[in-house]
C-alpha cells in the first residue's frame, strides 16, 4: 500500500504485484481457522497417556470425520497441544500435579503408599510409592527383592530405583535382598533389615571384569579364569584356594579391586549364599527384563506426572497378562510328554509357563 500527498491532502493506493491472490478454498489452513476442542483436548491426553503417537492419535480423528477435510485441524496442531500442554511444563508445575496425582491414588485405595520430599523451590528431591497391587502380590509370592537404580534418569536427572521380586509387607523384613554394590544400600539394609541376608548381583561384579583388569596382560584370560573360579568352587575352602591361586597365577595379589571382592566373598560369590532361599534370583537381570519391558511406556523425555501414570499403566498390563495366564491355567491342560507319574504330579502342581520349563 502506497500513501501519497497532494498538498495537504493524503491518497491511498493499493499495489498489488507483489500479493497472493485470494483463494476461499486455501482459508481454513490459516491458524485463525483452525482450533481444537475441549472434547478433542481430552482424547489427545488421554491417548498421550496411553502412549499413542500423535500421528495415530490424527489418524483415528480423520477416520472417526470421514476425511481430512472434515476436521478443522490439521496433525501440526495435535504434535503442538501435546508439546505446549502435556510434555512442556515447569519443574515445580510437574511436582504438583505429580503430588496431586498420587493423594488421589491414596484416595481410591488406602493400601496405595507413597512418601514425598520437596527441594526448597518445590521441585521433586526424593520419591517413593508402592501400589496397592504390586503391595498384595508381593506379600503373597516371595521372600526375595531386587532393588535397581540402573533404569534410565529422567529429564530432571532423578534416578529411577525399582523394586522387582517381592517386598517388605505384614511387618516382615525379606529374606533375601539383591542390589548393585551401592555402599549407602549396604549400610541402610545393616541398619534397617539386619535380618535380611544381603547379595551383592553378581551380573555387575563380572560386567567390570574388563575396566577393571584391562591393564593387564592377557586380561581375556583372566576374565576366564576368575569365572571359572567363582562358578565351580563346590565349597568354601575349594574357592578359597581357587582364589588364591587364581591370583598367584596371574600375579594380581596387589589388585585393591579384586582384594576388596574378596573381604566381601560371602555377599556376592555363590557357593557363600546358595544354602539361602533366592527364588532363583542371582542377578537383578530380572531387574533389566523389567527395564525392556517399562521403555515400551516411558522413556527419558517423559515428565513426572507422566511417569507414574504410565509406570502405574504398565502394571495394570502385567497384571492382566496374569489375570490371562490364570484363566488358561484353570481352563486348559498341557499334555504331558511321557508316562512318567513325576511329570504328572509337575502338571498338576505347576503353571502352565513354570510346566514348560521343567
């Protein structure tokens, strides 16, 4: 647009060589168009919360409309409510309606626990829940836990620590407990469990066989050599020996790492703990099956609120593949392979997953 004066006289003139020319049909693309309803609000949450992609989420929209056309958003729009309204919130907006959410998980069944601790700018410093599921599955299947904190941080750089197995309930303390070698659990299970039978994962321990001895010549060997060590001593004294000679052998009598696995034997090599129940847990690899089985909900980026809302998501799925392979227990048989009246008794007794196995 143009202004011009004649004397004191302003004159407007429109040029149009450089615009677009109108087209009526193209308008609906433009933002001011285009808006979200409260109703399409909530199923673009909860489909987020269910962990649909927002592309599917636009999908199933276009299909319930019948076509692109009928809607008056576009897939841009779905990726930015979900970006600016449900993933991007402040730290200590996080906090809160992480808190919210689990008063009300407290709310809907008094066996749900939880313990909160705020920084002083009200952002999450430390977090513990348990819920009321896992609380009674726990206290009817086990003696044994493994705690891990190897999962991954979140996007606040907290740590996630998982207990998997069974737990403390009924005013019990578990038999057994599996951890990392973490010095602080060491000391809070003296502390808190002295009855509890404490076992370093020996997955970990042999993990660090390369960083730890790779300066030494033939380190392969050593790696080798120290497993067959740990794994076929059949008693103390044999690993005793075995140990000793094993570092004779390959001259790593100074090796501080190796003498401090040593003073600590009787938590972490087998033949020192196998007389204990473990339920057939030497490793928090159980722990690392749980990880695989978790990152198909969350994954790193995922808020606090969104944690816990898709953690308490995965175990309701768990618990329905159990609720599935009871009813098929119950309902079907697996034909034994053979005569014998022992595999008879196991069919009986046993799952149909635990009857395969054996």
């Amino acid at each position: 647009m143009l202004e011009n004066f004649t004397g004191t006289t302003p004159r407007l003139q429109v040029v149009l060589d450089h615009s677009h020319p109108c087209c009526p049909s193209k308008a609906e693309m433009l933002k001011q168009h285009r808006e979200l309803s409260m109703s399409i609000h909530r199923i673009i949450e909860n489909n987020e919360e269910a962990g649909i992609r927002p592309n599917k989420t636009y999908q199933s929209f276009v299909a319930a409309a019948g076509g692109h056309r009928e809607l008056n958003f576009i897939e841009k729009d779905v990726k930015n409510y979900i970006t600016r309204e449900v993933r991007n919130v402040s730290e200590q907006e996080d906090a809160k309606e992480f808190g919210k959410y689990l008063l009300r998980m407290k709310e809907k069944n008094q066996n749900f626990f939880f313990e909160l601790q705020l920084e002083e700018d009200q952002s999450i410093k430390l977090a513990f829940w348990a819920d009321a599921r896992s609380r009674a599955a726990f206290e009817y299947f086990g003696d044994v836990i493994s705690f891990d904190t190897t999962y991954n941080t979140n996007r606040y750089n907290l740590v996630c620590g998982s207990f998997v197995g069974v737990n403390h309930h009924g005013g019990n303390a578990p038999k057994g407990f599996l951890t990392d070698q973490c010095a602080s659990m060491k000391r809070a299970l003296e502390a808190c469990m002295p009855t509890t039978i404490h076992r370093w994962c020996i997955w970990h321990i042999m993990k660090k066989i390369p960083s730890k001895l790779n300066g030494y010549k033939g380190h392969a060997d050593i790696e080798q050599e120290m497993s067959q060590v740990v794994w076929n001593s059949h008693s103390k004294d044999s690993f005793d020996r075995n140990w000793n000679d094993f570092l004779l052998n390959f001259g790593l009598a100074d090796n501080k790492w190796l003498s401090d696995l040593y003073e600590d034997r009787h938590i972490w090599v087998p033949i020192y703990l196998d007389h204990h129940f473990w339920a057939g847990m030497r490793s928090t690899q159980r722990s690392e099956s749980m990880h695989s089985f978790f990152n198909k909900y969350i994954t790193r980026n995922s808020s606090l609120i969104q944690f816990v809302k898709q953690y308490d998501n995965c175990l309701g799925s768990r618990e329905q593949a159990e609720r599935e392979s009871d009813a098929a227990d119950f309902h079907t048989v697996i034909p034994c392979a053979t005569k014998s009246s022992i595999e008879a008794q196991f069919q009986e007794a046993y799952t149909h997953a635990k009857f395969r196995e054996v």
